[in-house]
C-alpha cells in the first residue's frame, strides 16, 4: 500500500495544537486567558456585524480561534539554522529582521510563519524567533564561558534532525512520518525545570542582562509565550484585571481607532516559577527564575511604506512628547498624547486607500447593478498604469469591487522590546530604554549598522529573510488581477 503524504499546513496545524496543550499544562493561567479573548471575540461578532462580515470575506474568520504566536529565543547559529529547516518542514518561512539592539535588548529576531493568504488562514501559527548577541556582553571571561555552555547543548532531537533531513530529500512527509515530527519537534519547546548551570553562573548571566540567562542557563529554548489574537484588546485588557491577571501598564502599538492599524499588544507579568539549579559538587539547588508570561493582540491592516513611516513618525512624536517611557504612573497622560499625535492618520479604509497608506485586497461584488463596468480599458497584467488605476477608482465607486483590509502578520520592534523589558528581571534591564526607544527609525543607529546587523543575522540563518512589505504588495497586486479577470469573464458571459 502507498503511504499516504500530509502537506506542511496540516503538519503545522497539528504543531500548533500540541504546543498549545502543552502550554496549558505548563502554563494554566494561559487557558484562562484563552477563554477571556474567546468570550471577548464572540462578543464583538454578535454586536458588529460589520466586523463579522469582514472576516468572512478575508477569510480570517474560520482561523480566529486558532490564531496563535509564541516566541522563543536561540544562542547559536547553529541553533538558529536548525530551527530554519525544522520550520520549513511546516511550511513556516522567516519573514521580517528586528534589530532590538538599540532598544537595549540584545537580540535579533525574524518571524517564521506562512506566507500565502490560504496556507495563514488554514493555519496561522506563527513563531518570533530571537538569537542572542552574545557579542554584546563586555565580560570577556563570562562570555567564553557563555559560549562553551551553549556549544554543549542539544535543543533537538536525533529523531526530528532525521525527519528534517527526511523532508528536505523527500519535499514531504508520511503521516506517519508527520505525526513523530510534531511529538520530536515539541521536545525542543518544552520546559525544563533543572538548569545545566549553576546557580553561582546564572547569577553572572543575569547580571549581564536577564535574556542572556534565560538563554544560556537553560537547557533549551522553552516558548516563552503563546498569544491568541483578539478582537478588542481593551475589553480583554479591562476583563484580565477583573478576573485577577494582572496585565502590564501600558498597551503597546497605535491607539485604539476605528480602523485598526498594524498590531496592538499587551501582556501578564512573567511568573516567577521554581527552578533547581546544578550543583557543581552534584544534586541541585532550588532557586527562581522569571521567563514565561502571557500576551494577547489585536491586528489590524498592514500598511504600506508610506503608512509605516507615518505610523514611526507619531508614534515617536508621541514617545517624544511624553518625555519618559511609558508606565503605570504616566499610562492616561500617554494615551491622551497617543490619541492626539494619531489624529493625523487617517482612519477609514477608503482613505487608507486612497492615499496609499495601506495593503488592501480587492474583491468583485457578487450582487447585481444597473451600473454598465467599463471593463474594455484594464490591462490585468499591468494594474498600475495609470489608466487601469483610474477605471479600478470607477470600479470601486461604482460598487462592482469592494476593498477588504489585508491583516498585518507581522511584528513592531518598540512593542517588541516594550514586551521583553515588561517581562525581564528589572534590575539589569530599565535604565536600557528612555523614552525614545525607536532609535533604529530615529536614526541613532546608522544604517550601515543596521545593514551588517542584518547580514549577520541571515548568515546565522542560512538564508535570507523574507521582506514582508513584498509580501503584502503581492498579496495585494495578486487580488487586484483576480478580481478584474474576474469581473472581465463575467462580462464576457453577460452575467453583468
Ligand atoms: C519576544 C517578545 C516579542 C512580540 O509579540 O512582539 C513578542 C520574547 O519575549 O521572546 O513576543
Ligand atoms: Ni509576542
């Protein structure tokens, strides 16, 4: 009998599911925090139906309750281009480069996830992956030491490192083959409660900085996180306080607006969790640590450079104006100035368009019109000549195509760290950061800096990020040529 073959996104499903029962376990405060954003998303799609509608013609509304990220944070390169191909066995791809560096947080970062609209909506789970810059610790003898540590460890097994390889020769696997790559794979995330290093080093680790412990002082890179993806992150912010989960000061992202833009986020404190460290003479001895939190978000449209950069600009403008990181003590006095320094982008999706601010797809209306289309003059091939621009303008006023916001996937690197330094022991991490944390899109960072930064972090990888900015813009030119054809075949057959 042939065996029967499983394609990437059913693996990755299945992937995403596992770690999530595992987490629960590891983790219970994050079932109830699944639930609180479950509640919270029914909620808004009974009342809006709007929003509802939305989804449904994105697709977005069967993956809702599925959508997930977790994070987790590698020492070596050799660690990162491992977890390269182990990603690609479920068709996830490193998207985007985060520098956190001029943040104060010495890592970088991609996001493996999917990359076509109906591989994310059959299952968007997606992975930020970090690599320590060990590079930046000054200690010379403690990074030494950091190094032969790290070199030691094996975050994978010899069964999963087979099925990689097994998938890379084949381009597929068994389902048989599959279901062991999912059980061996988890290994790597899981936690582990005795530490490979003492309590004397851990402690020099997280004097230098707390990633460089929760890194070096483990023995893999446990998921530091799973985040479920809500509908209103201020309902689900106002329910954890009320159900006893305190979550951190400040939402991070844009303000709350009518059209939602890019990502908002917000997470619970680490917990301080029981750990037993080795004891050079043998046996161990029990101490803490602080990793693991929860996170929730809210995504909205992804906008284009030109959306991006004013996103930077007011965002900035706001940091700027505040004077001091944002905290407990300032949180109203940031929204308000937030809220103010956002008036300035536009917030309905017609303007959004408009104005070239942001990614939309563009989907043909099934309903019937009176309206003749003037069809003759699109060149489907060539959408962006000016002449097609101004018939997909009479198009959409005409009511024969819709717009439809494409979801941002991706991540921000000031929430990012505003996220880690919520979530490190404080006592090596807050003087890192001072209000202006975006230093990578103020310029304090030359580029040059930027660009090795970059090139460094592929050669670790193996492979060059994806550049999600492309993505979208193919997503979106990919749906502007559907539809016209589209609407092209329907006239051709006199439907319309
Ligand atoms: C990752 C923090 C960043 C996000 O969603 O931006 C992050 C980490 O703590 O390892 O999760
Ligand atoms: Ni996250």
């Amino acid at each position: 009998m042939n065996p029967t073959f499983i394609n990437s996104d059913d693996i990755r499903h299945n992937f995403s599911i596992a770690m999530s029962e595992m987490y629960q376990k590891e983790v219970p405060l994050y079932g109830d925090l699944i639930d609180l954003v479950s509640e919270v998303n029914t909620e808004v799609l009974n009342k809006q139906p709007e929003i509802r509608q939305q989804l449904e013609h994105t697709g977005e509304i069967d993956r809702l309750n599925m959508e997930r990220h977790g994070a987790i944070r590698l020492g070596t390169a050799a660690e990162l281009s491992m977890m390269r191909r182990l990603f690609a066995v479920m068709g996830m791809y490193p998207v985007g480069y985060y520098d956190l560096a001029p943040a104060g947080v010495p890592v970088h970062s991609t996001a493996f996830r999917a990359l076509e609209t109906p591989s994310l909506n059959n299952s968007p789970f997606r992975v930020f992956t970090s690599l320590l810059r060990l590079d930046l610790i000054d200690d010379e003898a403690l990074k030494q030491e950091a190094m032969t540590v790290l070199d030691k460890r094996k975050i994978f097994t010899d069964d999963v490192i087979s099925l990689i390889e097994r998938f890379e020769e084949q381009g597929r696997l068994t389902a048989e083959d599959a279901k062991q790559f999912v059980k061996e794979a988890l290994e790597t995330f899981r936690w582990h409660d005795k530490t490979p290093v003492s309590k004397g080093l851990y402690r020099q680790l997280l004097s230098q900085h707390g990633l460089v412990a929760d890194v070096v002082g483990f023995k893999g890179p446990h998921i530091n996180h799973l985040t479920p993806r809500t509908l209103d992150i201020d309902a689900v912010q106002a329910g954890m306080q009320a159900k006893g989960i305190p979550p951190k000061a400040i939402i991070e992202g844009p303000p709350r607006r009518n059209c939602p833009i890019l990502l908002r986020q917000t997470s619970f404190k680490a917990l301080e969790e029981a750990v037993d460290f080795k004891n050079p003479e043998g046996g161990y001895e029990t101490g803490h640590h602080t990793a693991r939190f929860g996170e929730i978000e809210q995504r909205g449209v992804a906008l284009t450079p030109k959306g991006r950069a004013l996103y930077d600009k007011l965002l900035n403008q706001a940091r700027r104006q505040l004077g001091m990181t944002p905290n407990a003590d300032n949180a109203s006095e940031y929204y308000q100035v937030l809220e103010s320094a956002f008036a300035a982008f536009p917030d309905d999706y017609q303007t959004l368009h408009d104005e070239g601010l942001a990614y939309f797809y563009y989907q043909a209306v099934d309903s019937h019109t009176d309206n003749e289309p003037t069809l003759d003059s699109i060149d489907v091939e060539n959408v962006n000549d000016p002449l097609s621009k101004q018939v997909v303008t009479d198009l959409l006023e005409q009511g024969m195509i819709r717009l439809e916001p494409i979801v941002y996937e991706d991540f921000l690197p000031v929430s990012a760290a505003g996220i880690f330094q919520s979530n490190l022991h404080n006592d090596s991490t807050n003087d890192s950061t001072n209000g202006n944390e975006n230093d990578e899109h103020s310029g304090k960072q030359s580029n040059d800096k930027g660009h090795a930064n970059k090139e460094a972090f592929e050669n670790a990888l193996g492979a060059q990020v994806y550049d999600e900015l492309e993505l979208y813009q193919t997503l979106q030119a990919q749906s502007l040529k559907a539809c016209l054809a589209n609407l092209n075949s329907k006239a051709l057959n006199g439907v319309i």
